[in-house]
C-alpha cells in the first residue's frame, strides 16, 4: 500500500514535470536553429532581429520572455510602451506577428 502511494507520487510529478522541462529560455543570441535542423529552421532569424521587427510591429515596447514553439515559430511575452503585457506567436524565419493575445 505504501509503496503504490510512493510509486504514484513519483509519476504525478514526473508527469508535472515534462512540460516545465520541454520549455526553454532563450536570449537574445540564441538562433532559431538550434531547435531543429530542418530547412525552415536554418532560414530562421536571430532573436535580436526577431524582436527588432516586432518591436517596429508594436510600435516599440520589450520581450519579456521567449519560448520556440515547433522550431519556426516563438512565443514571445511582450511589453507594449503603455505598459500592457501581450503573448504573440512570431514566425522565426520572417519576424510576422502571427498571433497577439
């Protein structure tokens, strides 16, 4: 009995786990292609130019946090000059806003 109670504890945080673990910080520096060699992925910007093209989209502002999604695509937590903070999916090879929430 105690030990399927040890043995569930230790998949249910595993299990919380894995999402934490799939997520990465990435800078400023870090390439698009370090998360998947396919094509799309060597087209990629960097995320200085990534945030340079959405920064001149939003007329202005900073990342505040940056996750790839898929390898061609980021999620990217946004502050906007007025101070409004919104989660935009960008595309990694041509920095278009394809999502605002």
């Amino acid at each position: 009995m105690i030990m399927k109670r040890i043995l569930t504890s230790l998949l249910v945080a595993a299990a919380a786990a894995l999402p934490a673990a799939a997520q990465v910080e990435l800078s400023a520096s870090t390439p698009a292609a370090v998360f998947g060699q396919s094509e799309v992925a060597r087209r990629a910007l960097s995320l200085g130019e990534i945030y340079s093209r959405v920064s001149q989209q939003m007329n202005g502002g900073q990342a505040i946090n940056t996750s790839a999604i898929n390898g061609n695509r980021y999620l990217i937590r946004w502050q906007t000059p007025q101070g409004q903070v919104v989660d935009l999916v960008v595309d990694a090879n041509t920095g278009r806003i394809l999502r605002r929430t």
